[in-house]
C-alpha cells in the first residue's frame, strides 16, 4: 500500500509533466527563463491540494495552472516577438552607426571639415540662444511673474516720453483701481550705511518701498517681518529689511539683528527684518529695504518713483489697461490744481505693462535681429555641409546602385545616409556647444552694462534642447541629399555610367552652384549689416558730446544729514575740492550732480522766463537740470559761450544765478540772454542767467539737444541741496587718484563714502556700447559667413576642374594656353558669384530695414555700404576662383588622358 504522500507526488509529477508539455507552444525565452520554476510552482500546488481535498482538489488545482499557462501563451509569442523585432532594429541601428563611424574615418578630411564647419554654425546659434532664452524668453522669478505689470506716465507735449509716479498718483492707483489686487512704489536710492567705530562708512544701494512691494512680487521676509502700510505714512518711524547678503556678510548671519537700529544718511532705521536670498528687482539689485513715504499733501508733481502692481484674479491686462485709462480723466477730480487744457497739452496718458516687456523691450529688436544673422550663419554653414556631402554622395553612387540593385530598400539606404549623417551631426553639435560654452563667456564680457536679467543667461536644459533640435534637422536634411540625388537616375543607368561622371557630375554641379548662390546672398546680407552698424558707429563717434571726456574721472561721494545747515555743503565741498586740485599731476576739479551719459537719470522741471507771455492753455517748458560746483565746466570742458564761469562766492553767498545751456537761451530766450531772469514756477524767486553754455549730450549721443539750466549746489531758493555729487578730476589715473582722495576723505569726514569710480571715457564708450556690440556681433558674423562663402566657392570649382580635368588636357593637348584655361575656370567662378550677388542684394535691400531702428544717420539702403560689400564679395570670390583655376592651368595632359 503507498504512502498517502506518495499518491500526492505521482499527481504533481503527472501535473508537472503536462505542464511542460504544454509549455512547449511557449516561444523559446520563456520556456528558458519561466517555464520550469514555474512547472514546480504549479505541481507543488496540486500537491498541496491532493493532500488537503483529495483526487477533486488536486484535478481543480491541475486544470487551473494548465489554463492560465495555455492563456498565456499568445501575449508571451507577441512579446518575444516585439522584444526580438526591437533588438533586431536596435542591432541593426548600432551596426549602421558603426559603419558610418568607420567610413567617416576613412575620410578624416571630409569628416573633420564637415564637423568643424557645422559646430561653428551651431556654436553661433546656441550662443546667441543662451541670451534670447535668459533674456526674452525665460519668465521672471517671481510667483505668477505674468500678472506683474508696470505703470508708467507719458507726457510727449511736455518733451518728456515717460514720466514715472509721485506720491499723489501712486496714491491714486493704490486706493482707485480695483484691477490691482496689489501695487507698489519703488525707488532705488543711494544710502551710506555708518560703519562701526574704526572703519569707513560703506555706500548702499536701497530700494525705498511701500508695503506693497511684498504682495506684488510674492516675496516673504526669511527674518521678521515685511512693511506695513503704517510703515509708509508720513511721520512714521524709519525701517528697514537688510538684504540676505548684506545680512550675511556685514551682520555675520546674526537673528539678533531684528529690532537694532543702524544708521542711514545719518538717520536711525530700524531693523524689522531680513530679505530671502536673491530677492531683487527685475533688472537690478539692491543691497536693502527702506520704507518709502507716500504723502497726499505731495499732490500731483515729483515723480520721482516707479510704480508696479499685480493683476486681480480674473483680471486681464486689457480690462486693467482700460481701468487706468478711464482714471486719467478723473486727474482733475483728484488734483484740483492740475487741469483737463494742461493734461491735454501735455497729451497726458498712461501705460500698464507687462513688467518683463518692461525690462526687456528695448534690447529685443537687438537680440531677435543677432538671432536672425546667427540663423544666417548656420545656413551658409549647412549649404557648406551639403557640399561636401553631396561630393561624397557622388562618390558612392555606384555603390548605392549596385545596393540598389541587389534589393536595397529605399528605407534600408536612408537608414545608412541617415547614420553618417547622425554621426556628422552629433559631432558638430558637441563641438557646438563646446565652442558655444566659450563664446557665451566672451559674450557676456562683452555685453553692454544694460543688458538686463543677465543672470538668467546660460546653458540651460532648453538651450540644449535648442541644440539637438538643431542636431536632429541637420541630420534629417544630410540623409535626404543622398536619398533625393540617387532618385534622379536609373540604377541601371547608374550602372552603366559608373564612375565616369556625365549626367550625374551635372545633376551634382547644379545643386551645388545652387547652394553657393545661397551662401553668397547670405553673406552678402550679413556683410552688409555689419556694414550699417560700422557705418553707424563711426556716426556716433563723431557726434561732439558737448564736453571733453579724454582724461577725466569721476568719483561719487555722498553727504549725509548732517550737512543740512546752510552753507555746510559748500564749505565741505570746496575743501575738498581744494584739497583734491592740490594732489600731484590734478589739472582741474570740479563737481556735478548728474554726470553726462552716466545713464543715472536727470532730473527735470518746468521754468519760466522774465517777460513771457505764456498763454494759459500752453503746456509748460521743461529743460534739464543739474547742480554744479565752480571748476565743473572747466574741468569737462564745456564751452562758455557768453557772460561768466560760476564762482565760489556764489556758492557761499547762494547767490540767485543759472547758467543755461544755447538750445535753452535760443530756444526760450533770445539775443542777450545774459542778465535776464528765469525761475520754475509763479512761487518761485526770479534767477539771473549769469552765463551760456555749449549744449552737452545728458542722456544719449544721438539724441537732439536739450534745454537745461546749471546751477550751484547749494542754492537759497531750491532748498534741498545736492547731498551727492560726482567729482570729476582731470589728471591722475583713477588707481592713483581713488586712495588719495580716500585719504583726504578720511580727514575731512571719515563717514562720507567714496563710491562709482568710472572714467569720462568709459561712460561715453558705455553710451555707444550698444551700437558697437551689435556691429561688433554683426562683424564676427559676417567675418564668418565671408570664410564659409569663400570655402563654398573654392569647393565648387575645385570640383569642377576634377571633373573636367579630361576636358581641360584635350583643350591643352590641342594648345590652349594656361592663361586661357585659368580665365575659363574664372569665370565659371565669376558666373556663380554674379548670381549669388544679384540675389543677395535684392535680399539685402529687403531684410536691412529691420536695422532701421539702432541706426544712426546711415540709410538702410546706403550705397557706399551696398557697393563696398559687393565688390569685398566679388574679390573674395575670385581669390576663391582663382587657386582651382592655377591648378587646372598646371594639368598635364598626357597625364589627364592617361588617367582617364
């Protein structure tokens, strides 16, 4: 008798063993990998059943684990057989890459040309893409950084484009438009920070904010806490919120810092917490918060700071825009003093813009147009790459059409185009973005100071998401050449001709005189803009700025409160004026509030003159306005044209004079402007215009002249004097000068910091930096596109003189001379480049007004530009021409004839 366990055993193995017999319609990995463990698992359950319920248990058990196995088998045929397909096709892909690799090996010329003229098509591209991403395309830091609108004035009857807030308006927006959920005002000032007992005071950058700063830009203390509005009303304690780095590195991290007093201009701020790390405006940073004071009684005047808010929910820029629009025509209602004929002489309107358009508009015409001559670049480059390639096409075409004829599919010989040219691609991607990596390095050394939100500039996972889109195009276009030219013929066709050339050498000849016909109207357009922004440059070199910048520095120092007795400005200032004219190798010294083209902004207002009859409804004259120290004029150089230079007894004695500038006295004025008396308003006292000066050149270059009115830092009659000031010396080097007035500094006021150190040179050529960065980027481009264009017309005609090398030793066998072959390849040479030229020029004519708008007194269509750069193109071309064509002239012909 058998064991019970036994019974159960011989079920198991009777399972088990159809079980594998069954597996056998399973495909060959599974019955490998599975099919066995899972045969065991399978009678080891019908063991387990046959001892717990019997014969019936055991037969359930059995019948269960054959049908899941028989069910599976149809899913696991169809994944063995996709999982074979896929390694097939992956097998098949990695064979092909390395057959490309191995051919492009074998041809390290072609290869090397093809990757290196690619990558710097691509370098130039992601380069100039790294910027247009972290400048125009990137959205700003903020939370909902959309919703963050700037609103601005603009007043162009009163000569002044924008205008930003004051007190009274941003009031106005604050309490009146129900389309800002928040808003703001802000305005950047410098502040001197006390140091402690020993050491020199430090100057600040501090942004002056009402407490809607925090709402605005989503922004949260990391320590304390944010502004109130109680914070910004008139009369209220001073506080502030250190920067993180600020906090950091002069605070050493300390929490305690909250609810200490430091000193500001003198004044003692309250500490009331600490700014998260990176917090900064949109296009700048500052190194702390202060409240900003918002007083009604301020009224409409003194814009003086900006304004932004944050959209409600459910509001869109329109519906805001309309709001605030509607609000101007309320202005009156508002502030009595100000009326509807003011407001619409001055043709009062405001703007609500998004706050990155804001920051970013006035270089994006700049950077889409170096976006567009970069894309040239890589055009004239791949017209170069589709050359070469279609050189080594013709060089395969037999052995395509013997591929062709033994069965190749048209998929099969794509696929292997498609590898070599994948290969080519990703090599001069790499190269790209290595080269890129550099370039954007010099880029930004280069780049003018006003370039905003530089730190969001860099490679980044989009910009190589641009690269190997770049990469992928490449690749699609070299595969389909080869592909396209084999369609073209017959295989047999194909067969028959061999390698001899005929009709396929000129199939081939007319695609690649098709392509230098491109490169050249490339480079002819791109020569041609750099030629414009050239042109340009040398205009704004030669426009006289109205001073003399060569060898003067300017140095800012900054008084506090505690120079608010009248007469205690220019008493510190004259000391220290002549203190500093007494250093060795000083040539003159003087002083200014706002240095011309320093880009700080100026400061403007209305004025009228003794004697006008302004009538009523006439907007009011604006001139610009700077406060000077006697030596100022001297020192820049800026003429006198009538009456007298300002003098240290004015300053003491606050003498009532101006001195205005010829645009102002012509303009205004009139003949004998010396003597007469101009004041700002009908409150104001009268002041003597004591001299005329030559106009300056305050904001840009090429701007129009602009009446203005110089007048002594301290005045009796404008109140407030100038507590910060350049001081421009003429004379030493700033290394030289910089530590000696430090010096002096420490002994008339250790608390008076030194900051700005900048060379009158330097702000001019910071003024043109735009202009000369984009010729600067226009130049390389063209420098490159002229060699791409040259090394596409050398391959053109030294592909011709290959083919006709035949031709060319029967011509010279039957006695042409060399001089008479080397003209014919010439001009074979010259017909292309004459082609391209007339394309290009058209083209030129067209897309070089798009350069309209950055230049200066040169006409988009300037002949002397168009001409020169035609004739530069037409004797690079023949420079190109002429070496194949020194070359043919040297054919051997018996050699030629023997070689065929």
């Amino acid at each position: 008798m058998d064991a019970p366990s036994s019974i159960h055993d011989r079920r198991a193995d009777r399972l088990r063993s159809a079980y594998l017999l069954l597996g056998r319609a399973h495909p060959r990995g599974f019955r490998i990998g599975v099919l066995r463990a899972a045969a065991d698992d399978a009678a080891e359950a019908v063991r387990l059943a046959s001892m717990r319920r019997g014969r019936g248990g055991a037969w359930a058990a059995g019948m269960r684990s054959l049908i899941d196995l028989a069910l599976r088998i149809p899913a696991e045929r169809r994944r063995e057989h996709g999982s074979s397909r896929r390694g097939e096709s992956m097998g098949n892909a990695v064979t092909r890459v390395r057959r490309a690799i191995r051919g492009l090996a074998r041809r390290p010329g072609y290869a090397s040309v093809a990757v290196l003229t690619l990558g710097l098509g691509i370098a130039a591209n992601v380069a100039i893409f790294a910027v247009v991403n972290g400048v125009l395309l990137k959205p700003l830091k903020y939370p909902d950084s959309d919703r963050i609108v700037e609103v601005a004035h603009h007043a162009p009857g009163l000569d002044l484009p924008a205008l930003p807030q004051s007190a009274g308006t941003s009031l106005m927006y604050l309490r009146e438009v129900r389309a800002f959920s928040a808003y703001a005002a802000l305005e950047t000032q410098g502040r001197t920070l006390a140091g402690d007992p020993g050491t020199e005071a430090r100057r600040l950058t501090v942004l002056a904010a009402s407490s809607g700063f925090f709402s605005v830009f989503g922004v949260r203390p990391a320590l304390g806490r944010a502004f109130v509005p109680a914070d910004s009303e008139v009369g209220a304690p001073p506080v502030a919120l250190l920067g993180h780095e600020l906090w950091t590195n002069s605070y050493g991290s300390d929490p305690e810092v909250v609810g200490r007093a430091i000193r500001l201009d003198g004044e003692s701020v309250e500490v009331v917490g600490v700014l998260p790390p990176g917090t900064r405006l949109p296009d700048r940073d500052f190194d702390a918060m202060i409240a900003l004071p918002l007083d009604p009684e301020d009224g409409f005047g003194s814009f003086s700071h900006e304004g932004v808010a944050r959209l409600a929910p459910g509001v869109d820029l329109e519906s805001a825009r309309a709001e605030v629009t509607a609000l101007q025509e309320r202005i009156p209602e508002f502030f009595p003093d100000v009326g509807v004929e003011l407001l619409d002489a001055a043709r009062w309107r405001a703007s609500v813009t998004p706050a990155k358009e804001a920051v970013v508009a006035h270089v994006r015409p700049t950077l889409w147009i170096l976006m567009g001559t970069v894309a040239f670049v890589l055009l004239i480059a791949a017209a170069n790459v589709a050359n070469l390639v279609l050189v080594r096409a013709e060089a395969r075409h037999r052995e395509t059409a013997v591929r062709t004829a033994l069965g190749a599919a048209r998929a099969d010989l794509f696929a292997g185009f498609l590898a070599e040219s994948a290969v080519l691609s990703v090599a001069g991607t790499g190269v790209g973005l290595a080269l890129a990596a550099v370039t954007l390095r010099a880029l930004m050394a280069l780049a003018p100071d006003g370039l905003p939100r530089r730190e969001a500039i860099g490679l980044s996972p989009a910009v190589f998401l641009f690269a190997a889109a770049l990469a992928v195009a490449a690749a699609g276009v070299f595969a389909l050449l080869p592909l396209m030219r084999s369609r073209v013929r017959d295989v047999a066709g194909a067969l028959r001709e061999g390698l001899r050339g005929g009709t396929s050498s000129r199939a081939t000849l007319r695609a690649r005189n098709a392509l230098v016909v491109v490169q050249l109207a490339l480079a002819l357009v791109l020569v041609a803009g750099s030629g414009l922004m050239l042109r340009s440059f040398q205009a704004l070199r030669a426009v006289d700025p109205g001073f003399e910048p060569e060898g003067v520095t300017s140095v800012r120092v900054s008084l506090d409160q505690g120079y608010v007795e009248p007469g205690a400005v220019t008493r510190f200032y004259r000391e220290l004026q002549d203190r500093v004219r007494s250093l060795p190798g000083v040539q003159g010294v003087g002083m200014a509030s706002e240095v011309p083209l320093e880009g700080r902004g100026r400061t403007a207002g209305s004025f009228e003159v003794e004697g006008w009859d302004r009538p009523d409804d006439a907007p009011p004259v604006v001139a610009w306005r700077q406060r000077v120290t006697p030596g100022y004029l001297e020192t820049l150089g800026i003429a006198l044209e009538d009456g007298r230079l300002p003098l240290w007894a004015d300053a003491e004695d606050r003498a009532e004079v101006v001195w205005v500038t010829r645009t102002l006295a012509d303009r205004y004025i009139g003949p004998d402007p010396v003597g007469r008396r101009i004041r700002d308003s009908d409150e104001s006292p009268w002041m003597v215009v004591a001299g005329v000066v030559g106009d300056v050149a305050m904001d840009d270059l090429d701007d129009e002249p602009a009446p203005g009115v110089l007048r002594l830092v301290e005045t009796a009659d404008i109140g407030q004097p100038a507590m910060q000031v350049a001081v421009l010396v003429k004379g030493p080097e700033p290394a030289v000068l910089v530590p000696a007035m430090r010096s002096i500094l420490r002994d008339l006021d250790p608390g008076v910091p030194l900051s700005i150190t900048e060379s009158m040179v330097e702000i001019v050529a910071r003024d043109m930096a735009d202009t000369s960065f984009t010729a600067l980027m226009l130049g390389i481009a063209s420098l490159l596109s002229l060699t791409l264009g040259a090394v596409g017309i050398y391959g053109v005609i030294s592909y011709v003189v290959a083919q006709r090398t035949r031709e060319l030793g029967v011509r010279m066998a039957l006695g042409a001379a060399a001089g008479d072959v080397r003209a014919m390849v010439v001009r074979q040479g010259l017909t292309v480049t004459v082609v391209g030229l007339g394309v290009g020029l058209v083209a030129a004519v067209a897309i070089t007004r798009v350069l309209g708008s950055l230049l200066y007194e040169v006409s988009t269509t300037d002949p002397l530009v168009l001409g020169g750069t035609t004739l530069l193109l037409l004797l690079v071309s023949l420079a190109a021409s002429f070496l194949p064509a020194r070359r043919a002239s040297r054919v051997d012909p018996v050699e030629a004839l023997r070689s065929e």
